[in-house]
C-alpha cells in the first residue's frame, strides 16, 4: 500500500510537471481588441449666446478627409493636400484668423462630402478629397517664409492657401515663385503684390484695397457734396499707407477743395490710441477714414465712442463688418461700414450665400464674416480652376502649369457674387464694394442694422489691367463706369 501511494504521488508530480510545461510553450493569448468610440460633435442651437471663438495652437494641424484609395480622375492623387495660412493666436485672431479657418473647415467638409450647391456638387476637387493642413501666421513675415518653405519642401503641400497680413503676402510671394508652388492669397490688401511685379505662381481670389477706399471716396462725397475736411488713422505698413493713399486721393481728385487736417500712422497692434483720438477731436474734420482691421479696429471704435468722436465726426471704417457681431449694441450709429467687397452683412441675397451663412452659423452659431467669405473664394476659385484644368485634359488630371493656365481670368460663383480674375494677367481678381452706415441695435440679428447700403460695381472701383492704382486715381480714374 504504500508502495502504490508512493507510486501514485510520483506520477502525480511527473503528470504536473508535464502540463505546466505545456502551458509555459503554448501561445500567448490574442488581447481583445479596443473599440473608439466617436461621439460627433454638439450641434449649438441658435438661441445660444455666440462663443468667442478659441484660438487653435501653433503649428500644422492637418485635417479633412482620408485619402480615397481610388483616384477619381486618371493621374489624380489620392488626396489634394492644401496648406491653409491663417492668424490662429495673437491679436488678430478671434475676430479675423479665427473666423477663416472656420470657413475653410465647414467649407471643405462639405465639399468632400459633395453636398456644396452647384456648380461645385461634386465631390472633393475633380472628385479628389481635399486634405488641410492649417498653419497659424502669427509671428511676422520672416516666420512665414519659414513656415511656407517648410509646406512646400517637407509637407509637400499641393498648394497654399493664405495671408491676411499684407506684410505677410509681399514676403511669401517671391518665394513662392522661387519654390514653384501654387499659391493663393486669401485675404491681405495692398494693391502692391500686381501693381509691382508679375507672377506665375501667385494668384489673389479677391479685389486689393482700392475698391473700398475708392467706393468709400464716392460714397462720402454722394452722402456730403460739401465735404471740406478729412483726416486718417491706419496702421503703419504697406496696407494702412495705401489704404489712406487710396481713400485721401480720391476724394481730392472727385472733390479739390477738400483739405486733409490730420494724417495719423500708429504702429500695428498698438492697441491704445488715447494720442491720436485727441489730436483727430482737437482738428475737428468732417470725415475720419481708418483701414484698422481686427483687434485695433474693435479697441479704437471702444475708447473713441465714450469720447464722442463719432458724434463730432462721419467715421469710415473700410473693414468694420468684422465687428458688427462683436461689439453688437455697443456699434455707435452714423459709422460709414465697408466688408471690402460684396461680404458679411453686405453680402448678396442668393441661393449660394443663403447656403453658407446656414452651414456657418450652424456649426458656429455667428453668422460669417469677410474674413469668412474671402477664404471661401480662395477655396471655391481652386476647385473652380482645377476642374477647369480637368475638363480641358481630356478628364484626366492637369498638371499644375495647366492649372495655372486655367486659372488665369477665370470667372467663377461665390457667396459674394461672380468673381472675376481681370486685373494682374489674369491673377488679380476684381470685384464691387458695398457700404453703409450703421443704425439701430436689432435683437433679432444681435447687431445693428446697416442702412444707406449702395453697391459700386467693379468697373467703377478697380484700375483698368496694367494700370496703377496711384496713377489710375491721378489721371481722373480713366476707364470707370458708376452708376
């Protein structure tokens, strides 16, 4: 008996050892796999008090569609990789750079999703998704040039989208003619980078500043055919000297008698203007123009009200669309408001505008500023282009020299209107400028009401091509057609 038992437990052991040697050689267990939940994004209701919009961090932040595995057209890539420029930080950022890319990115959503009206209904561009990667332009010319090397030679981008610095533009051009890249300019102003130079490359979807200045000319002397005194406050580079250039001439061609009583040029983003709101209310002119745009616009509009500059004087704002959902009933009335062109709550009524101010404020709960609807030109006039390109190939994918060639005195639809591509060989687009002046404060909108609104029509607020616009407002404005 007890040799069996002995027996028994020998076996035991034996069989023990047998089985956990098995299990040490047997596979390791398959771990079961993790499930991402997506939770899509809160749809804000419309009686929603409006966000103040966040700025996205520094650096590139790719978005849009995946690639399509299949190409659309024969040749076409699998995705058409854009580098979108914009202020995502600094002072111009929430109520500028931050609106853009807000556009840009409902925009491309929807159109990678094909659900844009005509004629942009069919998917992506030439049926290829559109792939961004947004890039904040705070930090000065010199880091954009940097930052544009880096899309184009590292990202490898298709093409740029971008700038609303006209510092920002006049740097990035050349290079962009140096690299060879595609390039459109979305939003800065000085009528420089066509009037000085010619480019392959480059091309701007929307009108530089003459048209608001000069419309904005016009239209003071329609509303005070007596007007004696004017005086400026603008920003101290390229775009704030041409800006009041623009708007200063023209109203002493239209009217010589007119004497200019104050020309004021503080820095950009000064940010405080207590200096110059006291000389403009000591010299007491008539009319004050001011190109200021973003963060300055707003902080100049708060401290002037409370000092009664805007009841001593008609203040003409040639940017001042971007703070009507803002400063909301805080806007003074009597202010002469420009979008520079067709934009904002100057925009036309039409089936394509009606679509995007829904979508917009829809996402975001604003409606769309200028800033807004210049990017989407940009947008709208690339796909317009490249599928222009597409069909003159034979449906097959153009190259980029046959993009450039189809884009060249393009016409094309936008929530603002046709725009046209007619000034700078075909790269410089023209477009009207509308204005008015503010009223009362309407609750049902959450701004003021704009009042007074007349529209002047291309011809008659852009230079003829190959003229330039100080020579153009000098000689009389040769060639222009107002009503």
């Amino acid at each position: 008996m007890v040799t069996f038992v002995s027996f028994s437990r020998h076996c035991l052991s034996w069989g023990l050892i047998f089985v956990l040697a098995l299990a040490a050689c047997a596979p390791p267990a398959t771990p079961a796999p993790t499930v991402a939940l997506t939770v899509p994004p809160a749809t804000p209701t419309v009686a929603a008090p409006a966000p103040t919009p966040t700025a996205a961090p520094a650096g590139p932040t790719p978005t849009g569609a995946p690639p399509s595995p299949t190409p659309a057209v024969p040749g076409a890539p699998a995705a058409l990789k854009i580098g979108i420029v914009t202020f995502l930080s600094g002072p111009a950022a929430s109520p500028f750079g931050v609106p853009a890319r807000n556009a840009a990115e409902v925009l491309i959503e929807n159109l990678n999703a094909g659900k844009v009206p005509a004629p942009y209904n069919q998917k992506g561009i030439g049926g290829v998704p559109i792939q961004a990667i947004y890039v904040d332009e705070a930090g000065g010319a010199e880091k954009q040039v940097a930052e544009f090397r880096r899309l184009a030679l590292e990202e490898k981008v298709n093409l740029v989208i971008g700038y609303i610095s006209s510092a920002d533009c006049l740097a990035v051009a050349p290079v962009a003619e140096e690299l060879k890249v595609l390039t459109v300019l979305f939003d800065c102003g000085t009528n420089q980078i066509f009037e000085e130079r010619d480019y392959k490359y480059v091309f701007r979807t929307h009108a530089h500043q003459v048209i608001e200045n000069v419309g904005a000319a016009r239209y003071i002397l329609r509303a005070k055919p007596n007007l004696r005194s004017i005086a400026g406050i603008n920003q101290n580079y390229a775009w704030g000297q041409d800006s009041w250039a623009a708007f200063r001439d023209s109203v002493k061609k239209l009217k010589p008698d007119v004497q200019v009583v104050g020309e004021h040029f503080p820095r950009l983003y000064a940010g405080e203007y207590s200096a110059e709101l006291s000389a403009l209310l000591a010299a007491r002119p008539e009319v004050i123009h001011s190109s200021f745009w973003g963060g300055d616009l707003e902080s100049l509009v708060i401290q002037a009200a409370p000092r009664g500059l805007f009841q001593q004087s008609i203040v003409v704002l040639t940017t001042g669309d971007t703070m009507l959902p803002r400063l909301g009933r805080d806007v003074p009335k009597g202010i002469v408001i420009a979008a520079r062109g067709p934009h904002g709550a100057l925009a036309p009524k039409t089936p394509l505008n009606d679509w995007f101010v829904k979508i917009y404020k829809d996402r975001y709960v604003v409606r769309p500023v200028y800033p807004s609807y210049h990017i989407a030109q940009a947008i709208l006039g690339v796909k317009a282009a490249y599928e222009k390109a597409i069909a003159a190939n034979g449906g097959k994918w153009p190259t980029q020299d046959q993009v450039i060639a189809a884009f060249e005195h393009l016409e094309f639809e936008t929530p603002s209107g046709v725009i046209r591509m007619a000034l700078g060989k075909g790269h410089q687009a023209v477009e009207p400028v509308v204005l008015g002046i503010t009223g009362d404060f309407d609750p049902a909108i959450g701004e003021v009401k704009l009042t007074d609104v007349i529209e002047f029509p291309a011809e008659c607020v852009n230079p003829p091509d190959g003229m330039k616009t100080p020579d153009w407002i000098a000689q009389g404005f040769p060639g222009a057609k107002c009503p």
